[in-house]
C-alpha cells in the first residue's frame, strides 16, 4: 500500500494578487517553503506562477504585530465598484492614509536604464509629457484636501531635474505648508549645473539620490552605463558643500550589486551629505531584468548581506518593521554616529516592544511619548535627514532634557543645533515594492506610498505599477501633450 507523505510547504494563508501575464485578478496562496515564503496561484488562461516574496518565513510570521491601526485620510477620492484594487483610490475601503505622495513632473530622462519601473527613457525627450504649473498645483492642492498638512512629498520623474519648472513645483509644496520635499533623481544633472545646485541650495530639499553600488559591472546591467560613478560622487561632493542632504537609494538584484550592500553604507556613512540609505530590491513592475521571480532579493536577504558585509555593524535584529503599512513592506533602523562608532538606536531602546502592537500595552517601560516618537520614526512619513527626525532619534533615545550619547564630551542635546543632532544620526531602510508576480492585495490595501495623478487621484504605489494605472495615466499624458 502506498504510503502518504506531506506536502512540502506550510499552507499560511489565502490572499488575492494578480497574473502576471494579463494581470486579471486571481487567488494566491502564501506557503512556507523551506523557510521562504513563496507565493503560489493560477490564472485560468496562462496558469500556474510561484514567486518568492520574503526570504525568511519565520520572521514574515513574527512580525505579524508591527501592524498599526490605519488613520482615515480627510477625504477619499473614489467609491468601492470593482474591488480592489481597481478602485484606487483612495477607496473608502482603504485602510491607511497617505504618509507620502510621488508626483512624476515628466516622462523624459537622460538615462534608458534597463531596470525602470516608470519606464522612462530618452526618447521621451520628444514623445513624453511635463507637467504645468497648473496641473502639479492641483495634485498639490488635492493632496492637501486628503491629508490636512501632509509630511513628505516626492517629486519623481522620468528625470526631474530635466523640467524647467521643477524649483518651482518645489516651492509650490513648500508655500503649501509641505515641510520636507525630496527630489528623486539619477544625479547626473546636479553634477555640473551651477544654477540648479545653487537654487536647491535656497530651497532645501532632500535629493533621493539613484545610486546603486561602485562597480562598472553594477551600473551597466542595472543603468545602461558604467562610467556612472564619478559623475555620482561629483554630484555628492557637489551637494554637500552646497548643504543640500541626500539619501542614497539603491536597487538591489541578486547576482548583480548584493555584494555591495554593505560598501554603500559604509561610504553613506563617511559622506557629509549623506543621511541615509534606502535598499529596494528589484522587483519586475514596468521595464526591468530577465530574472527568477524564485530567486529574487527580498528584505531579509538584503538585511543578511548587510550584517555580513559590514561585519554586524548593523545587524538583523537592529530592524523593526514599519508599521503604518503591512509589516512586510518595509524595514527601517537610525543609528547614532559618533566618530567611527555607529550605534542602531534599537540598542538603547525598546523599539521592537513599542511597536508591537500586540505586545506594547503590557510592556512595563511602556511609555506614550516614547511610542509616539517611534511612529513618527518609523513611518513611511519620517523625514530621513531632516533635523526633524535625528530631535526624535535623540529624544526617543534620552528623553529631551539629557545628554547626546552621539558626542563624546556628552553635550546635553540643548547646546546642540538642529543641523549638528542630524548629522549624528543615519537612517537604514528596506522597501520591497511589489510587481506583479509578487503583489498581495492585502499588502496594497494598506499601502501608505501614494502616486498623486493629474485628476487628483491617489493610487497606491504597487498598484500604480502593477495593476494597470499607470498605463492609463501615461497614455493620457501623452496624447495632451501631443494635443495641437
Ligand atoms: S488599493 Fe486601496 S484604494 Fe485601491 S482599491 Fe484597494 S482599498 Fe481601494
Ligand atoms: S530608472 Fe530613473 S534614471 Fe533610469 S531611466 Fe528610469 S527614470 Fe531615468
Ligand atoms: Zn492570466
């Protein structure tokens, strides 16, 4: 008689995401694999798609708790028709508001990078579009109507730097009480344009800056070009002597730059106009690498290679879900710098316990200020850089009135200005963005990354890239611009 044997994975649940042939919605199964959680489902018309979505399963199932109950935004935008995710957004259904929004001011770049998930390029230069004057104030304006006085806005591309109008678009979300604006951007501008350097210089704000390792190697498979580098360290040594802060990001993809992980932080870490780093690895949402959706990098293998290469200078456990989103979406962690000494602020508090949301009201040490620091912190809202977010390091780590465990000499944190607090602190996250092999709608459900389109609609960012908008949004775009 035969004998029966078990299936090879843990069954954790049922959810719903997309083909990724023709990007209909269908069931998916999540299933613990060998200690991988791997996404499992069928389309009736092309079939049967796994993919790896976290490269750790034990962990994706204990952190379950980082998971904060949503904020309602002042104002939805759509109804609930379709279901989701066809509703974006925001739906009433929606269970989070927006922490920051993305506006792309044009299509056009000056790069044709093989992994672009705006799909942009050069030959937009002529066939793209560019957002007016009257069209980003707008977006602005219905930005504001949803979430009051909203944190942080991005202004992304395409390329920015190369609109004529971006200073302007900055200065709009400034006057419109948008404290912290970042400007998403390859670099390759801001390495010679005087004018633009010196306009930033006035307006403050942060550059989210492309950059994805030092090898030749790594910029021509993932950028096209492996003469990159210098221009990018002239455009960093260019930023900080004009003290303009920068955050550097990079796309992570297994077998091209995940031996670099390490090196790019520990060269943030010694640059002045460096605060922080922001690792995304690929994902396969619009143009991007033939890769094994079984193989990716997802956010623990990103962690892992970053406690090896830098020789636990940073460690797993130094990273705590963020949780106004899902808590498998993102990962952050700050640390105080002192010299060569970095100290990741989860060794001196209880972050994991206050955020836990489970778990934090039955903490003895639980303390209401302390969490309220933390959420600010870890948020997708956080300023990285701001002097507005190294005060919360600071007073989540001492209490305000103590001293700076960052200074040797201990100076008490009030003889410090806002600028020397920031530059004691950096900021680590992981974002895994999902595409369509990947997406779960209940992961998107509570996205808090949110494109702003032209009608004013606010579409969740995974879903902007995969679900089918984008292409509606740009189609749009085009034919106006291409209107006589
Ligand atoms: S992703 Fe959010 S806004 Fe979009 S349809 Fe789903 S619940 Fe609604
Ligand atoms: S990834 Fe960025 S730099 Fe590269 S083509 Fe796309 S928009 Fe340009
Ligand atoms: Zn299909």
């Amino acid at each position: 008689m035969a004998a029966r044997v078990d299936r090879p994975d843990i069954f954790w649940e049922l959810t719903r995401s997309l083909c990724p042939e023709c990007k209909r919605v269908i069931d998916a199964q999540i299933l613990f694999r060998e200690n991988r959680v791997i996404m499992r489902k069928r389309c009736p018309s092309h079939g049967w798609f796994e993919a790896l979505v976290f490269g750790d399963a034990k962990l994706y199932a204990a952190i379950a708790p980082f998971n904060k109950p949503g904020t309602l935004p002042l104002q939805f935008q759509t109804e609930v028709r379709d279901g989701c995710p066809h509703d974006c957004g925001l739906c009433p259904e929606h269970k989070q508001h927006a922490c920051l929004g993305l506006i792309e001011i044009n299509s056009a770049c000056n790069l044709d990078c093989p992994l672009c998930f705006a799909n942009s390029g050069t030959h937009l230069a002529r066939d793209g579009f560019e957002l007016d004057h009257g069209q980003v104030g707008f977006m602005l304006d219905s930005f504001v109507a949803a979430e009051g006085t909203p944190e942080v806005v991005q202004l992304s591309g395409g390329e920015p730097t190369l609109h004529p109008l971006l200073l302007d678009f900055v200065a709009m979300a400034q006057d419109r009480g948008i404290r912290h604006v970042m400007i998403n951007s390859n670099g390759l501008r801001l390495a010679h344009d005087d004018r633009l350097l010196s306009r930033l210089a006035d307006l403050k704000p942060t550059v989210y800056l492309q950059f994805d390792g030092f090898d030749p190697g790594t910029n021509l498979l993932l950028r096209g070009r492996q003469d990159l580098v210098e221009t990018k360290l002239k455009t960093l040594d260019r930023l900080a002597e004009a003290d303009v802060r920068a955050v550097l990001v990079a796309a992570i993809e297994r077998g091209v730059n995940d031996h670099e992980i390490g090196a790019i932080v520990d060269f943030g870490l010694r640059h002045p106009a460096v605060f922080g780093v922001n690792f995304q690895p690929a994902f396969r949402a619009q143009r991007h690498l033939a890769m094994d959706p079984m193989n990716r990098m997802t956010i623990p293998d990103v962690l892992k290679s970053l406690e090896l290469q830098t020789a636990g200078r940073f460690r797993m456990d130094d990273f705590v879900p963020v949780p106004c989103c899902m808590p498998t979406c993102n990962f952050v962690t700050y640390a105080l710098l002192s010299g060569d000494e970095v100290t990741p602020i989860t060794r001196l508090v209880d972050v994991e316990g206050h955020l836990d949301y489970l778990k934090n009201r039955t903490l003895a040490t639980f303390d209401q200020e302390i969490l309220a620091t933390l959420e600010r912190l870890w948020s997708s809202s956080a300023p990285v850089g701001s002097d507005v977010s190294a005060g919360d390091v600071h007073r989540a780590v001492n209490g305000a009135a103590s001293r700076c465990p960052a200074c040797h000499v201990g100076l008490p944190l009030s003889s410090h200005g806002s600028t020397d607090l920031a530059r004691h602190v950096f900021m680590v996250n992981t974002r895994d963005f999902m595409d369509p092999w990947t997406f779960n709608v209940k992961n998107v459900m509570k996205c808090c990354v949110e494109f702003i389109i032209p009608d004013g609609r606010l579409i969740p960012f995974c879903a902007y890239n995969s679900v089918g908008y984008r292409e509606q949004v740009t189609a749009q775009l085009n034919r106006v611009a291409r209107t006589p």
